[in-house]
C-alpha cells in the first residue's frame, strides 16, 4: 500500500484537527489491516476504529457494508433515523467480513458504489501516485450504474462493461487492459492484486480527500466527501441509481418472471404501451435486450447476463437473478436515471426514480409473479 498511495499526503489529512474517520470492520479481518494501516501507520487516532476486533461470529451481526447491516455506522454517520449523541465524523468507511468490498460515506452522505468507483477513476492520476502513468482502462459490472462510462468518455480511457462476477474484470487485468474496476455490489479494485479490495477502496478516498485538500486554500474549510461528489456531478452529469432486492423468491416463480421479461424484451411496441399507460411522462424504451459478453481476452461468450431495458433519455432498467443467494431464487432490479441538468442533480434520489420504480414493477408484473408487494432489501 505505501508504493501505491502517498502515506505522508493521507498521514496529513488524517492529522487535521478538522477530519474524523470512521472505519467499521463489522468484526471482520479488515480491523487487522485497519489497525495497522489506519493507526500504526498512519497515525490516525485509534477511537476511529469501529468493530475492528475480528469475532468467529462478527459480533452478531450480518458483516456486509450496506446502508441495511453496517447499522452502527450508520447511524454514528447521521444517517439513521435518529442523530447521533457524539459529533458525526467526516468520513466513514465499512468492509466485509472478508475485507474485500467496501462502503464509503461522508457526513449524512452515502457515496453509491456506481459512484465511488466513478470518482476514484476521475481523481486517480492526480491523487494517487500508483496511477501517476495513467490509466490502462476501467471496467464496470453491467448493472453499475454508467457514471463511469462517462469519466471514461471525458478523459477518453478505455472502457469495458462485463458481467457481474468478478472473474471478467481479472481476464482485463491479467491483460494489462484495465487499472480500476468497480461494481454496484460494494466491490472496487485495481490491478495492484486484480481482486477487489476494500482497504485499497477506503486509501483511495482518503487520497481523493488529501489531494483535494491540498489543492484547497491552507487554513480554509475542509473539503468534504459531499463536495467531492456534488462536483463530480456539476462536472459529469449524476446517474441516480437504486437496487432493490427480491430475496427468497420461489425459484419457479422468479424463473417464470425472467422467462415473462424475456419474450416482453423483444417487443418495444408492447413496452413503451405499457409504460405509457402507466406514466405518460416517462420516455419511450429504445431497446430491450439480454445482456451477452464476449470477453477479449479469452473470446469466451456468457449469454443470459440479465435483462435491459434502455431508455432514450438514458436510463436503464435492468433484471437478473443473483448468483449469489442462498435460499430459493434472488430477484434483483436495478433502476437508474441519469441527470445533467445543473438544477435537478440534487434532488432525493428515490423521489427522482419513483416513476421509473413505478414502471420497473409495472412490467416486470413482480407482485404478480412472486405476490411481494415490497422488496426484501433497497439500496
Ligand atoms: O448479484 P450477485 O449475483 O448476488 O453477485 C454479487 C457479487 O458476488 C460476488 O462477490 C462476485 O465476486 C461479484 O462480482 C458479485 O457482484
């Protein structure tokens, strides 16, 4: 980690009277590496440290970095129902129980995946020292949002979007095709190890925050996780994005959803009737498909990657089973809308994509098919 970010830059920032952190390893290994790195290293002060004792049974909890079981966090970072007792701290970070995804927010502010990703490929070469030459390409999963297809246009970066599983962005790398990747699904990473890491994650924030900081007039205000994201929307356009989970679905019941979402796909008439009896204001669906990915390295094809409907304004609605689940099927949806329009970025996101929430259940049938009227997760 010190040849690939400038422990001395982070080492500043943390030592401004200004910045708090708050890292949560969930009682996952992370508090290992986060005691190290955070505090023997970089000298951040150990009372930054959340959960950082690794337990057989992480403390009771469910260790997955999300807005629904990182609840400690959560809460200490503003974002709960109700306000913390102790000042919130400025950054705040989770990992899972085996340190390799990640979840960043800063004051009362959560920093989607689609985004962080996004971010830290916006800010690498200036920030991070390992990226100095550049970088070879960037990679998203297919249901992360485009807002990295958008930095990889501006700064004309080599691009490539690939199927959930983290197997296609290793192909890339092994290639020598691709530097920073990242997916909806918590994980980023880089070609340092071709994994996903959620500790290199939380280093490149804390990058992003000293290089901006440093660039910042000395003495000023702090410039926060909020600022850096609200300027990477002024700046690039904001993909509001949402996923909501469907879990422990009938297996029968989910495969015939998917099977429904298939034949519909192909008939943009019977599409764009239905979501105009629902929602005259929502723009026509330009094509519906079923994502396929020839890799480019190997030539390998993986067919049946999840269903897309794209809309002319950009928006995307995308189905696919997960692949991960435990019990019976995992339906998940993914919805998201993009917005360059100065005056509308700062809208709440799930009152920006209600419509297309509204159209997504309206054409799935999902109640119909699974009787949920609700799902099981949102994030
Ligand atoms: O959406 P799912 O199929 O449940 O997959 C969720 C995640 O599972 C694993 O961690 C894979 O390595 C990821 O690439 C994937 O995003």
């Amino acid at each position: 980690m010190k040849h690939i970010f400038d422990f001395g830059a982070i080492k500043s920032l943390l030592s401004r009277p200004d910045f708090s952190f708050c890292y949560d390893a969930l009682h996952g290994v992370a508090g290992i590496y986060a005691q190290k790195i955070f505090v023997d290293e970089l000298s951040a002060d150990p009372s930054f440290l959340l959960n950082c004792v690794p337990k057989e049974d992480f403390g009771g909890g469910h260790p997955d970095p999300n807005l629904t079981y990182a609840k400690e966090l959560v809460h200490r970072m503003g974002l709960g129902k109700t306000d913390p007792i102790e000042e919130i701290p400025e950054f705040g970070a989770a990992a899972d129980g085996d340190a390799d995804r990640n979840m960043v927010l800063g004051k009362r502010f959560f920093v989607t995946p689609s985004d962080s990703v996004a971010i830290i490929a916006a800010n690498a070469v200036g920030a991070i020292p390992y990226f100095e030459g550049g970088l070879k390409g960037v990679a998203r999963s297919m249901p992360t949002s485009a807002a990295l297809d958008v930095v990889a246009k501006a700064l004309n970066l080599k691009f490539f979007e690939v199927p959930t599983g983290w197997k296609f962005f290793g192909n890339l790398m092994d290639a020598g095709m691709c530097s920073v990747c990242g997916e909806e699904s918590f994980g980023t990473g880089s070609d340092h190890i071709r994994e996903k890491d959620g500790i290199w994650a939380v280093l490149a924030w804390l990058s992003i925050l000293a290089h901006r900081n440093s660039q910042a007039p000395s003495g000023g205000k702090l410039v926060t996780v909020e600022d850096i994201v609200r300027v990477h929307w002024a700046t690039y356009g904001r993909h509001f994005y949402t996923r909501y989970d469907y879990e422990n679905v009938d297996a029968g019941a989910a495969k015939e959803l998917m099977a429904y979402l298939v034949s519909l796909q192909s008939s943009l008439s019977d599409i764009n009737r239905i979501i105009k009896d629902v929602n005259p204001d929502v723009p026509s669906v330009v094509k519906g498909d079923e994502f396929e990915y020839k890799d480019p390295v190997d030539g390998s094809v993986s067919k049946h990657q999840g269903i897309r409907f794209l809309f002319e304004d950009g928006s995307r609605l995308v189905f696919r089973l997960s692949g991960t689940g435990s019990e019976g099927a995992t339906i998940r949806l993914y919805i998201e809308q993009y917005q360059s329009h100065t005056s509308k970025i700062g809208i709440e996101s799930q009152v920006a994509l209600a419509p297309l929430v509204e159209i997504a259940l309206k054409l799935s049938k999902m109640e119909e098919f699974t009787g949920r009227s609700s799902p099981t997760v949102i994030t």
